[in-house]
C-alpha cells in the first residue's frame, strides 16, 4: 500500500490481504473466530501485542479490516473501525467519547435518526446538547463553551443542501479542545477533505454512495489510531454493532467504482440542476454547484463539486408534489441516497414527517420540496423524465 497513490487507485487496492491462494478478487472470511496452535499462543494473541491479531468477529476480521483499511487510505485518516450500518457509526462514535455532563454543539439540520440520538439518546444519560443554525458561525461561537467536548455536523444538510463551513466550525471547536465529529454522507469520500480540512471524526453511512447499489446496509468511523482503538473500539467491542464479512465484500466491491459513479451522478447532479434553474413551475432549485446558491463559494472551495443531490420546490405545494412523483418514469420512489438509480423523495411526509411544522419551517421542508438523488442514468433522460413529471403536475 502506498500512501502517494493517487483516489482511484487507493480505491481499487489498498488494503488487501492475499490468502495462501493469491486470489484476484477480496475473500470474504465468513467466520465468527480464529483458531490457535496452541494454548500459548491462544494466551499470547489476546494479549494483542502485534497486527492481525483477530480473535472475534464482533472488533475484527480480515475481509472487515481490508475495508477499514481501505477507507482510511482514501479519507487520510490514520484508522478506521466499520460498523453494521450508518447509524451504529454516529452513535458508537458519540457515545463511546462522551459521560455525564459533558456538552455538545450540533447543528440543527440533521438526518432524522442523528437528530434523535442528540435530542433524546444522549440528554437522557445528562449530556447538554445545544442547537445551532449550520451556516451561521456566529451562533457557533456563542455556543460553543469550555466543556464542549464535541461538535456534530453534516457538511451537506439534508434535504435542503445548506454547506457550512467545516474549517471555520473546526476553528471554533478546536479553541476549547472539543472533537469536531462530521457525518460526511452528502460530501461522499471522493469528494471530501475533511480531515485536512480540520475534522478528527469523519462517519460514513455505507449504504449511501459505497455500496451505490442497494443492496447493504454499512457504516464506519475515521479518525486517529489514539481515537479509534482507545476510545471506539472498546465500546463497539463490548456493545456489538460490527460490520459483517459479507457486508464487508459489498462494501469494497463498491468502494473499487466509486469515484466513477459519483462523478457521474455529480455531473448528472449539476447539468440537472442547471437545466431546471429558472423553471417557472418551481419555486427553487437547490443546489451547491448553482451559483445562485448562498454556500456557493464554500462547497467549490470545500469539495469543489456541488453533489450528488439536488432539491426542487415545486409550485402548489404536497398535490403538486405527489403528482410531480407519480408521474416520473424513470426515477423511482425511494429514499435512500447515492444510488446507481435515480431515486426521489418528498421529505415532508417521509423522512422528516416525524418533526413538527415549526421544525419543518426552520429547516426550510416546505410541503412542495422533493429530493432527487441524482444516478448514473444518461442525465437527458433524466432530465426528459423530469420535464415530462412537470408538465403533468
Ligand atoms: C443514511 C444516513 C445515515 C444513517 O445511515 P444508515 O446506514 O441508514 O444507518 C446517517 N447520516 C446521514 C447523513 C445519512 O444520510
């Protein structure tokens, strides 16, 4: 492995261990144990003195390693440990760091299920949350105290594409000492920098743009060797929530394409997004790579792509919008993101149906708002699909 490669190739091999059979493919170790040759070396490996040490499934096997291993080489982080979906991730990445008085600043537009292990998961056990408005640094400052131990952001909000400045917020953080921990999803690992950019946790829910083919669910945590194995490991390997082997196989399958399939979803995303702007059927069209869009300037400058996702407003509201969905063809309704196939939903009454319509104001989930996420479909039938939806609305 070499650390000058360059994405790609990081992608299609770092990481690999080779059986005695030099097999072409990743294996996929479908056991739960390991066996020892002796009982002396049974005691001596679980004294884990050296590497490769596995002894459980539950905090280590090879093909789960290959993908950690993987991943770290790609997102320039020192370690990673993989977790059976996204959320096993931002929950064993929080709950492992944080105790009883302990203080986190958050910004408010969350993937729901982060929202409630902030809101509801966390206070219970006494940790003060404070929530912020993202892109406003200065409610950052002002909230961000001596006992802030964490700061939890997606750079991307979802679903209304707001970019908050990562290297500002780490800035703020890292002033008191606190761990800047970002749920990475909508940046995607090939369009992220967030540990140059000043993060010391970064989460992936790998069921998103990793796999890219729904098919597994997956998670991992990035950070430093001190973090991952001192402070992750012991509490995800007494509490389980491992990534399977198999699991595990999919994901590096899907890690090798990677680059590939999200540069072409974010063009698909950009050529979308250009090609509707100013469409008088909508009220907006949302999306970093406009230059009409308030973040602009920081998306180019972080990630200098705009996404893979794109959010319309459409004129005359939830009617509106359900004829819009009932009428598409070749996007299908769903809501998972990242996927190789186009996929549409109306967050007001799905994935965010759960808040409140104060909520739903102060994140700006109007009743007319849809999120595409953009496939690798040609983007002109995609865009013939969604014209077409228009002008059945
Ligand atoms: C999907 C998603 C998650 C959760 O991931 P799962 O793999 O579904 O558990 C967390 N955060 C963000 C931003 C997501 O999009």
């Amino acid at each position: 492995m070499s650390d000058d490669w360059k994405p790609r190739t990081k992608m299609v091999h770092s990481g690999i261990r080779r059986s005695q059979y030099g097999e072409v493919s990743e294996a996929i170790f479908l056991t739960q144990g390991f066996v020892y040759d002796s009982a002396e070396a049974a005691e001596a490996r679980f004294l884990q003195t050296g590497d490769d040490e596995f002894i459980y499934a539950r905090y280590g096997n090879p093909t789960v390693r290959m993908f950690e291993e993987r991943i770290a080489a790609l997102e320039g982080a020192e370690d990673a440990f993989a977790t059976a979906s996204g959320m096993a991730a931002v929950n064993g990445a929080l709950v492992s760091m944080l105790k009883t008085g302990d203080h986190v600043v958050s910004a408010r537009a969350l993937f729901g299920s982060c929202l409630y292990i902030l809101e509801e998961v966390l206070t219970r056990y006494g940790v003060e949350v404070t929530f912020v408005d993202g892109t406003d640094l200065d409610a950052w400052a002002a909230a961000i105290r001596p006992n802030t131990r964490a700061v939890f952001l997606e750079t991307i909000s979802n679903p209304t594409l707001e970019v908050i400045d990562l290297r500002a917020v780490a800035e703020l953080a890292h002033k008191v000492g606190a761990l800047v921990i970002v749920d990475n999803v909508f940046a995607t690992p090939v369009f992220s920098d967030a540990i140059a950019q000043g993060a010391d946790v970064v989460i992936y829910s790998a069921t998103k743009h990793i796999d890219g083919q729904g098919r597994a669910l997956g998670g991992v945590i990035l950070g430093t060797t001190e973090f991952i194995r001192k402070t992750v490991e012991p509490y995800l390997k007494h509490t389980g929530g491992a990534m399977s082997p198999f699991t595990a196989w999919v994901m590096l399958k899907g890690l090798e394409t990677l680059d590939l399939r999200v540069r072409a979803q974010a063009a698909g995303a950009q050529a979308i997004a250009e090609a509707l702007d100013g469409d008088d059927r909508l009220n907006a069209v949302l999306f970093p790579g406009l230059p009409s869009h308030p973040q602009h300037a920081i998306a180019q400058a972080q990630m200098g792509a705009g996404g893979t996702v794109v959010a319309l407003d459409i004129k005359g509201g939830q009617a509106a919008a359900f004829r819009f969905l009932n009428a598409l063809r070749i996007i299908t309704i769903s809501n998972n993101l990242g996927d190789a196939k186009s996929i549409i939903t109306h967050p007001a009454t799905t994935t965010h149906q759960r808040l409140s319509d104060d909520q739903k104001d102060a994140l700006g989930i109007t009743p007319g708002l849809v999120r595409l996420s953009v496939g690798i479909e040609d983007p002109s039938d995609l865009l013939a699909d969604l014209r077409a939806a228009l002008d059945a609305v």
